[in-house]
C-alpha cells in the first residue's frame, strides 16, 4: 500500500511499492535481481557501465535530506517519512539489499554476499583491451614529452649561441626553461602514476582477495582492484556517490555498516596512498565522540563530535531540528 501523501513520502513509496518505476528499467532489473534472487546472476561488464552512465537512480535508491543536484525529479527525505521507513521492516530489508547492489559496483562484497559473474571470460578480454587502451594513451603521452624536452634542449642550444646576450640574460632564461622542463616532468610522472594504477588489473581481480576472507572479522572484501580504482581514482563523480551512500545508511538505521563503510575506504585509499581522498571526502562520517564509550574517549586524541559534521546529513533547514539522533 502506497502512502496518503506521495508528494511528500515519495521515498517511501519507491522502496514499498513492488516495480521500481522511478528508476530506468536496466537499473529495475538489476534491484529485482538483487531483491529476489539470494546469488544473483549479471553480466558484470553491461552492470558496471550502465550504473557508471546513469545518474538518476543513485539518489532513490539512497535519499538523504539533501535535494539532488543531479536528478530534479528526485525527492529529499522529510523527518516524517525517514520515521516511516525505519518502522518498516520490509522497507530496512530492501534498502540493505540494494546496499549490497551497489557495493557490487565498487568492486566490494559483504563476505556472506554471492554473486553469479556471468559472461567471465568476455569480461576478461573487455579488462584486457582496456588495458591495452590505457597504455596506447601512456605511450603517446611519453612521446609528446619526449618531444617537448627536445625542443627545449633546442631552444636552450639557440640561447647559447645568441653573443648578443648578456651571461646574465642567458642564465635567466636557461633557468627558466629548466624550470617549465621540470614541471612537464614532475605532471608526466604524475600522470603516468595515476594510469599504471589502472594497468594493474588482471583476471585475478575477479576472485576474493583470500587474505581478506581469512580475516573473519572483516565483513567487507574487495573482489575487484580495478573497479574500485576506476571508480574512486578515475571516474570520481563516484565519490559523490559514496558520500550520499553513507548519509542515507547512516540516517535509516544502518549507521554500523556506515562506519564499517568507512573503514574499509580508508584501509584500501591508503593503501593506494590516497589516504588524502579519505579525509577530503568521508572523515567526517567516522564514528563520533558521542558514539564512543568513556574508555575509548580517553584513548582518543581528536575531538570528532557530530555537530561539527551534522552537515552531511541534513541541508540547512534542518541544522538546529536535528541531533545524533538522527543516526542513532
């Protein structure tokens, strides 16, 4: 049954209703599986590139209380209707597997999760060519600096032979050069860093890293490098995404996978030594001082209190209503 007032419980009425209508129909299909089916089966190639093209079902499938900037035919959560969903055990059941839905989209599983990858060695040929792109791109980006560094050495070569010039005039200009010379280097090797990190896939990437799965106390695995650095390194409107994913599970009862969440950013950010992307984006969603026990207070050197942060959960409107609360 829908909700009396849909112009308000619009959100509601997307996770109660059984058809998904809000969303396109490829991205319907893909929640129906995961709703339905507890090993769902999909083409991990066409999953992949229709969630990273399409905009508009990230902000139903995970509403917060900021209205979307990328999807005006969205809605923002009000008070009362986040109060309806979490009363709803259907409703938390059904977020939590589309939660599921979009770790799979960033190369993360549950460690309980079971995903049917269909069409394997397709995708493995699809990863191969990609590579082999990335690297035709390395390469012709290390051709264009070679030839830029040979035609500074030239204009160097032109200076020094121009007796007109003063010593002094030529050391300036010299210095000057070397100087553009080593900035175009220091971008290159920049550049190139960011794009072996993309190389660095494999077929490998596919399979549970079984360190992790080792680890019992981890419940979040990383089931493929590539995808996840795509996403985060790359193509980082994701970060964005990630932001709203952690404010939606935070406000409708699922804080504890929200931390988790957030955990699990961290550790494989710095490990790819991005750690700098961890703070800018998703420090503020650690876990807060009120959430702590007094032992743990003492142990903690920076203060973290969620009033300093209670901005990404509620838009202005709501910042003197709300308290923790509302993550509680």
């Amino acid at each position: 049954m829908q909700s009396n007032k849909s112009e308000i419980y619009r959100n509601y009425d997307f996770y109660n209703s059984d058809n998904w209508s809000a969303v396109k129909p490829k991205i319907q299909d893909y929640i129906q599986q995961f709703q339905q089916q507890s090993k769902p089966q999909i083409d991990i190639k066409s999953f992949y590139q229709n969630l990273e093209y399409d905009h508009s079902f990230i902000q139903w499938m995970f509403p917060n209380f900021y209205a979307s900037k990328f999807n005006p035919n969205s809605y923002k959560l009000t008070l009362e209707e986040r109060e309806k969903m979490i009363k709803s055990p259907k409703i938390l059941d059904r977020f939590y597997k589309n939660y599921k839905l979009i770790l799979c989209f960033f190369g993360i599983k549950l460690l309980d999760q079971k995903i049917d990858i269909l069409n394997n060695s397709e995708f493995s040929r699809f990863r191969i060519q990609q590579q082999r792109t990335i690297q035709k791109q390395q390469q012709k980006k290390q051709q264009e600096q070679k030839q830029k560094q040979e035609i500074q050495q030239l204009l160097l070569q032109e200076q020094q032979e121009q007796p007109q010039q003063s010593q002094q005039q030529q050391q300036q200009q010299q210095s000057q050069s070397q100087v553009q010379v080593q900035q175009q280097l220091q971008q290159s090797q920049v550049q190139q860093q960011e794009e072996i990190i993309l190389i660095e896939s494999n077929n490998s990437n596919l399979q549970v890293d079984q360190q992790n799965v080792k680890k019992q106390s981890k419940k979040l695995v990383l089931i493929d490098k590539s995808q996840f650095e795509l996403c985060c390194l790359k193509n980082t409107h994701n970060l964005l995404r990630l932001k709203r994913i952690l404010s939606s599970l935070s406000v409708l009862k699922h804080r504890e996978d929200a931390i988790l969440l957030c955990e699990f950013l961290k550790e494989q950010l710095s490990s790819l030594g991005k750690k700098n992307i961890y703070d800018q984006f998703f420090s503020g969603f650690d876990r807060y001082d009120e959430e702590l026990s007094e032992k743990e207070k003492k142990n903690k050197n920076v203060h973290h209190s969620f009033n300093s942060w209670k901005v990404l959960y509620v838009d202005i409107d709501l910042i003197e209503t709300v308290n923790i609360s509302i993550i509680q």
